[in-house]
C-alpha cells in the first residue's frame, strides 16, 4: 500500500519519528512492525531501498503509522529517509512479527531497552495506558547519554501519573555528555536488574519480594546487547517462556 509522510518529528539526538498516513485503514499490535521501500535512494546502500520498523505509535492514537529511528550518516537509506519532503508517497507492507503484548497477561511486564530499542515498548505502554489494562509494566532503558533518550518526557509523565508504569534510566558514557546526569549509570546487568526489578512491587504496591520470578522479560535492542541480557537472565534462572527478544541491528 502507499503510504504518506505527513510529520516528522526530532526525538532525541539523532533520532527521528516520522508519520505516514496509509492510503487504507491498517490494524496493528503492539511490537509489530511494518517494511518501508523508497521510491529511490539519494545516497547509494548495499541493502537496497527497503527496511523494517517497528511502529513506535500505539494504535489506540489513531490510524497514522509511527516510525522512530537513529539517522545513521553510513546508512543511504536513512539519510534518504531523512530528506523525504513532506507528502512523499513510499510503498509499505505490513503488519507483520509476533513481538506482541499480551493484553490479556495479568502478571508484571519487565521491558529491557537499549537505545533505538525504545521503539516498541513506547507502543506497548501508551496501550497499556489507553486501555485501561492496568498491567503492572517496569520500563529500563539504557543510552549512551542523555541526550539519546528518546521519548523521555512522555515517559517521565507517564510514570509519575501511573501506578503501574514504572520507568528506570541508565547512562554508561555520562562524561561524554553535556547534560549533567544523576540517575543509575552503566549497562543494563544482572546487578542492575536484581536491583531495580524488587522495586516494581513497592511502586504498585503489590509487596512481593521476588518479583523477578513473576515477571515477564521483554529485551530489544543492538544484538551484542540483547545476547548480553538473555545471558543475565539466564543465570538468574529465567525460564525461556518467559523472555522475549528482539535484534535492532545498526542499519
């Protein structure tokens, strides 16, 4: 189908959203994702004119198809994304992948972000909120530095409004940052994660003092990182059934 740019929006630095509205109306989940090819590229790529992005908006916000992304300057695809004029028509395809929330799941979801790995999990709380689930969800999320987290007002806002929205930080390079930072510094370990996952219970009020084992782990994020978790929780005696991953490679 064809779809057209109508917005784009600065996220965080070197990060993008762009909207696109489908020539028809599109049914997704939250995690899916949708394939993207340009007309043409403006700047030559190995890997052609199409891609896959996960739809970083909730369909509870209406029928325009949200993509968040890093706009790497090695990528001719996202620096030919980049210069799309607004009202450009690309072809999309979707939705598709079972990286989905179960909105029926009553036990506590645990989201593990690195970088543009964001994108799902931003779909999956906004819908949590819209719907009513009140599903008890605890978001840790870790960049670089502050000036690459992306979403992080909505995020802030949406964890101080709400009981069962629960939204940890963590910076690993914070000297190379301009913006002073005072939140959890490092890359998101098993240490990190025994001690922040006990804190989900006190939040909403729940009182278990093992919350890790009755908790859901969703994991997106660059495939070093993602192995590194699965790695984490493994060791703490997660079951498989109860971890789900996602790979954001660097396109």
């Amino acid at each position: 189908m064809k779809l057209k740019l109508v917005k784009t929006i600065e996220e965080a630095k070197g990060t993008k959203s762009f909207f696109w509205e489908p020539e028809k109306s599109v049914a997704w989940l939250p995690g899916q994702f949708f394939y993207f090819t340009l007309p043409q590229l403006k700047y030559p790529d190995p890997r052609g004119a199409t891609r896959h992005f996960t739809i970083s908006a909730s369909q509870t916000e209406g029928n325009l198809l949200r993509i968040t992304t890093r706009i790497r300057p090695q990528s001719g695809y996202k620096q030919t994304l980049n210069e799309l004029p607004l009202g450009s028509l690309i072809d999309g395809e979707g939705p598709n992948g079972t990286f989905i929330l179960d909105e029926n799941s009553a036990i506590p979801q645990v989201f593990l972000a690195g970088g543009i790995g964001i994108t799902p999990f931003r779909s999956f709380i906004k819908y949590n909120l819209d719907k009513d689930l009140q599903i008890p969800m605890h978001l840790i999320y870790a960049n670089s530095i502050p000036e690459e987290i992306t979403f992080g007002k909505e995020l802030a806002d949406w964890s101080a409004a709400n009981a069962n929205i629960k939204v940890s930080l963590s910076i690993s390079k914070p000297g190379e940052s301009r913006e002073p930072w005072s939140g959890h510094i490092g890359r998101i370990d098993q240490e990190m994660i025994n001690k922040l996952i006990g804190k989900l219970s006190s939040k909403a009020g729940s009182g278990s003092a093992r919350e890790i084992e009755n908790s859901t782990f969703w994991l997106c994020g660059p495939p070093p990182m993602v192995d590194a978790m699965e790695d984490s929780l493994g060791k703490m005696g997660m079951t498989s059934n109860l971890v789900h991953s996602e790979k954001f490679t660097g396109y």
